[in-house]
C-alpha cells in the first residue's frame, strides 16, 4: 500500500508539476503519521471488526512503522 502511495505521488509530480511546496509537505507529513501508534491501533481496531478486509500490501506498512 504505501509503495503504491509513494508510486502515485511520484506520478502526480510528474503529471503535477505547480503543485505547491506547502502540499507536497502535507502529504508527507501524512505518510509519515501512517507509523504511529494510534494509526496502527486504528488499523488493528478495523481488522479486527471486519472478517473481510482486504490486507493486500499491508505488511508493508507494519514493516515500514
């Protein structure tokens, strides 16, 4: 999952050149708010209640935290 955040963001550079230095600094600071701990309890709390959920490149993220 979050290689494939990075992989759009890079992209989105790309395509989005005049995007601002000020919301370039926001979504990093959303990627690096992904480890901490609330955001990993509220990753745990929503599989814990949904028995579907798809976990498709989520050890990536746990790796990464």
């Amino acid at each position: 999952m979050l290689e494939h955040v990075l992989s759009l963001l890079h992209e989105t550079e790309a395509v989005r050149p005049d995007i601002s230095t000020e919301h370039k600094q926001q979504l990093a600071s959303i990627m690096d708010g992904l480890g901490r701990t609330e955001r990993i309890k509220a990753i745990e709390s929503y599989l814990n209640r949904t028995p579907d959920a798809n976990v498709e490149r989520l050890s990536t993220i746990l790796l990464l935290s």
